[in-house]
C-alpha cells in the first residue's frame, strides 16, 4: 500500500524528509520516538493521519473516543497510514458556562492551527456533542486537507417506568410537571438519570444527533456514522472502517473542498426537515457553508420548510436514537429523499462514490420509525423564517408546533396561522427568573414571552435561553407553552415552538431593544413576518431616547475577542475575519 503514490505529495514530507534539510528533518524526527516511533516510520512515505480527539472527562458526550480511537488507529495502520492523536479543545453542552457557544469558534480556531502547522496529512474528526461536529467541519474547510467524521454515537435509549425518555428532552418536560406539581426534585431527578443510560451523546433529535447526521447528509462521514449507538459493537467497526478510509482518501487527496458543494448544503437543509432537527442547526450550517465557501440565504432555508418531517423521534415525534438506527438511520431516510427527488443524489462524498450510490440498498427496518415521504408525521415541518419590524432574521421550527398549541393560537377562523399577543419582555434570563411568576405581570394565554440580551454579544456567545417556560399558574391550568421570541437560541431537544436566533441581537442595536412590555406583537406564519405593532413616530421617539443596552462585563479574554470578532447568529456566528482564510493546507508553513 505504501508504494502507492499520492494524487499530491504528502505534506508530512517537508518536514520528515525535506531534500537537503537533513538537519531540520533530525530535528522534526527526534522527538516523536520518544513513544517509540522510529524514523522509518516517519520517513516512509506514508501518510500521517491526524485524529481530533474530543473525548476528555470534562467532555463527557465524546468520552466514547477514548475507545473508539483505538479502533480507528488500528484501521489507520491496517491501510498503511501512521495515526497521530492530539486533543480538541473540549465542549460540553450542558456544563460549560456562560455558554458552549462560545467554545464552537474557539475549537474551530484551534483546530485550523494544528491541522496548518503539524505535519499532518489527513485528519479524522471525532464529533458526538452538539458543536463538536461543525467546529471540526468548519476548521476542516479552512484548512483542505482530507477530511472525515466519526461520530462517537448516541446513548442507548432512555426507559423510565416502561416510559421512553430523551435526553434533554425529560428535562423541559420534567420541568413543566414539576412547576405544576405533578413530581418532586427526586422523581425529576431519577427521570433525568434514566434518560441518560450509556456512553454517547443526547439519544434524542438533539444537536448533536443532528448536526452528526447532516455530517453524514454532506457526505462526511462513512454511510450510517451518525446513528450507530455509542456502545453498539458496529460503532468500533465503524471506526476501524474510517481509519481504513482515511488513509485512501489521503492518497486520493479528497479534501472537504471536493466533497462539499453548496448542494450538499441544499441538500441538509432538507434532511434537517425530515429528521426533526435542532434549530441550532441554522447557524451550525450557514457557517459550515460559509467556511467552504457557500452562502445560504433565507430562500435557501425556506426551501426546506415545505418537506416533510419523517423521522419520528423525539422532541418532535415519539422514539429515540437506538430505535432509529435499529429502523435504517439516516442511509435510509436518504434514500426515501433521494427516490422522493427532494435532495440531490450525485453530490460527492468521502467515500469517493455518490451519496445515491452510498444508500441505494439503504432499508427501512421499522415503520412506526421512518414513514413514508407521502405519508409523513407531519407535512410543512421545516424551519420557517420569519422577519420583520423586530429583527431581519429568526426561524422557527414548526414540527414541535403540538395540537394544543396550534388550536389555541394558530386556528383562529379567517385568520389560520396569525397570532396577536401582549409581549413581556426580559433582559436575560435572570430577569426571566426573577419575574416570570410577578402576579403584576398579569401572564395569560395571549401573552408572547420575549427574551432580549441573550444573541451574540449580548450574553455573550449566545445562550439556549428562548424556550422559557410559562408561569407556574398557567402551567397549573394545563397550558404548557406560550408562544416565545428572542435574539438567542433553544436547546435542539427542546419541544417548544419559538421564534428564535434573531438577528440582529438587541446588543448589536436590533429591534428587540425598543420593543416594550405591554406592545403587540402580531406573528403571521403564512408571510413570514413578525411585527411589533408599534407606529414608526413611536419607534424613532424610543430610539432616540434609549441607548444601546449594556452587555455584561467580558471576563475572559476569550469572551471579549469572541464578542470583537462574531457576526450574528442569522449569518452562523461566525468569526468574520477568518472567512477569507481557505485552503490554507496548500502553502506549507515555512
Ligand atoms: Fe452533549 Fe447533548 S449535552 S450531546
Ligand atoms: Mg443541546
């Protein structure tokens, strides 16, 4: 295998076997046989195989990698590559405060660091927790280098008294049980336990099971990646398998930039509808887009919002991650889409053949599971958009929209899908907190909650802050949400219906920093639009008189750097100036 010759000279040779530099090279080489490497190895002229370790104890979501490593490393060597693990910096979802936004771009720069300025030929990008995924897909754009992701998988399903239950998920619902008195903190708390029975990420349609199967949508991954269980035996056959492929696709030189068009993102877009995906989801792609060098627009995103929803699984459906793989996972659902003609089948991907190709014999091994394309849970289940007087950009997931929610608001007759509401509006969520029970509110059913301060610069990093829970006496009286707005994000395991990632944020001078409680807001899903019905004389005389309100305090340098650098959430949230950075791979650092 090693006589092979690659499409393009591997990188790793400038520094291991520089012509004439036998100096340097000694000096590149000395060190890595420390671990027992020997020159040979080194100098072979195989491929050095970087593989992104995002597994750590504070990392507990990708901790899986720690094992599945190994296999991947076995498979590196079986092909005739050498591996050479290093460490993401770590996210972790629930933990990380004040949010794991901001860690996103953090890992991303990071990563474009080591992957430019090591000796490393291709990389295998482990993913498994939410942002884990796009930071290494976003770096491996930047970079070009061959490219692949391995999931480290879901948990296995989570059972409470014959009861599935979702990560993330039982805790918006455990929540609103307890508020209304139906549990207590110990029941909550078994509830929450028992949804978390394994290594793996969230087994719910969370972030993290969706931005791993848009990885695999864009053709990132080895076919059925995304879905397999992180404790299953075929997630280490799955790793050995990329390992294998890894170094194939050095030798073939198949970099992100010939693996991803702009209708591979077109084509996640749509598999974001019919899996039920995150709402985070939106700024996830559109900076992954903007990393390899596409743009997505709101038509792009509307695109996606007339398909159906297909994949039933929770927080839009009823089933879990386990399940779903058990039923075919995403190569199946991609081959409904493709036979359906609602995504693009020849679009490349790393296994060097067409993703029609990858999933042609893709079964649906469960029904109740993966319905049909003309008989889906739910039809028009994509993101809406929405704009306004309020914001330019905000979506919308409409496949959470429950029955009681859609009769209550949305089927008024003569006017189906208008909502008017009197807005509350909190500046954060501890505002929220502290006030969303003041009897001097007055909160009822015809009320929209409105959280401002929580985008980008406002928390800063941009907070999962929008799906906020009515006040306990509404909740009492059975009603389980209100309709909600805000320029940050919600959690993907989340079954709220919100109009969520506003942009601009009010911190970054949007439309949110006028409105006031007691204003109407009038919400129209057919136009897309969402209005405070406030005439412009009155909104030039707030303009005028408020200002800008103030942000928190940065309080590391990290925070204030982020906050100097990041576009809004409507544009991915991206850092701006490292836009114009591609394919940096191809100038070897001096
Ligand atoms: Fe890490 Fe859900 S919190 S995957
Ligand atoms: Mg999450």
């Amino acid at each position: 295998m090693t006589t092979r010759t690659p499409v393009r000279p591997f990188r790793s040779r400038e520094w291991f076997a520089a012509p004439g530099r036998s100096d340097m090279a000694a000096l590149y080489l000395e060190r890595f046989m420390n671990y027992g490497i020997t020159p040979d190895e080194l100098r072979s002229g195989k491929p050095i195989i970087g593989i992104a370790q995002s597994g750590s104890d504070i990392a507990p979501c990708n901790r899986i990698h720690l094992e599945t490593v190994k296999r991947v490393r076995e498979g590196i060597l079986a092909a005739g590559g050498v591996p050479m693990e290093f460490p993401l910096h770590p996210i972790f979802e629930n933990c990380r405060r004040p949010t794991a936004a901001l860690d996103r771009n953090l890992a991303y720069l990071g990563l474009v660091e080591v992957l430019n300025g090591y000796p490393i030929d291709a990389v295998v990008l482990t993913t498994g927790c939410d942002k884990t995924t796009p930071s290494s897909l976003m770096a491996a754009s930047t970079v070009d280098i061959p490219a692949i992701v391995l999931s480290g998988g879901p948990m296995l399903d989570g059972w409470h008294e014959g009861e599935l239950v979702g990560s993330g998920t039982v805790i918006w619902r455990s929540r609103r049980k307890m508020a209304a008195g139906e549990i207590d903190e110990e029941e909550f708390l078994k509830r929450a336990m028992e949804s978390a029975p394994s290594a793996g990420h969230c087994n719910t349609m969370g972030t993290a099971s969706t931005m791993n199967s848009i990885a695999e949508g864009l053709g990132m991954s080895l076919p059925g990646c995304a879905m397999i269980p992180a404790p299953y035996r075929e997630r280490g056959q799955i790793a050995f398998e990329t390992g294998r492929r890894i170094v194939e696709m050095a030798y073939e030189d198949l970099r992100p930039s010939k693996v991803l068009s702009r209708q591979s993102f077109l084509n996640a877009i749509k598999l974001l509808t019919a899996i039920g995906g995150s709402t985070n989801a939106q700024p996830h792609l559109n900076a992954m887009a903007r990393h390899a060098g596409f743009t997505l627009d709101a038509a792009d995103w509307m695109a996606g919002y007339d398909l159906p929803l297909i994949v039933n699984m929770q927080p839009a459906g009823a089933y879990l991650s386990e399940r779903f793989h058990r039923a075919g996972g995403i190569p199946a659902v991609l081959r409904v889409m493709i036979e359906a003609g609602a995504i693009d089948g020849s679009v490349a991907t790393v296994t060097g053949r067409t993703l029609a190709e990858n999933v042609a014999a893709a079964p649906i091994k469960d029904a109740d599971v993966i319905l049909p394309w003309a008989a889906p849970l739910k039809e028009r289940a994509g993101f809406l958009v929405l704009k306004g007087n309020l914001f330019d950009f905000a979506i919308m997931k409409t496949s959470v929209i429950g029955e009681d929610f859609r009769a209550r608001y949305l089927s008024r007759p003569g006017a189906e899908g208008v909502f008017e509401g009197r807005a509350i509006v909190f500046d954060g969520s501890d505002d929220y907190h502290h006030r969303i029970n003041d009897p001097a509110l007055a909160i009822d059913e015809n009320c929209i909650l409105v959280i401002r301060g929580s985008g980008v610069l406002g928390w800063p990093g941009s907070a999962e802050v929008v799906n906020m829970q009515p006040p306990d006496a509404l909740l009492q009286k059975g009603i389980q949400s209100l309709p909600t707005l805000g320029d940050g994000r919600q959690s993907g395991t989340s079954d709220s219906p919100s109009i969520l990632n506003a942009s601009p944020e009010s911190a970054a001078g949007g439309g949110l920093r006028w409105l006031r409680t007691g204003d109407t807001i009038r919400i129209d899903l057919n136009t897309g639009t969402c209005d405070a019905l406030v005439d412009m004389a009155e909104i030039a005389r707030r303009l005028a008189e408020e200002t800008i309100p103030a942000v928190p305090q940065s309080n590391t340098p990290w925070e204030e750097l982020y906050r100097e650098k990041t576009g809004q959430l409507g544009d991915g949230g991206v850092l701006e100036f490292a836009l114009k950075y591609r394919r940096t791979s191809e100038k070897v650092p001096r």
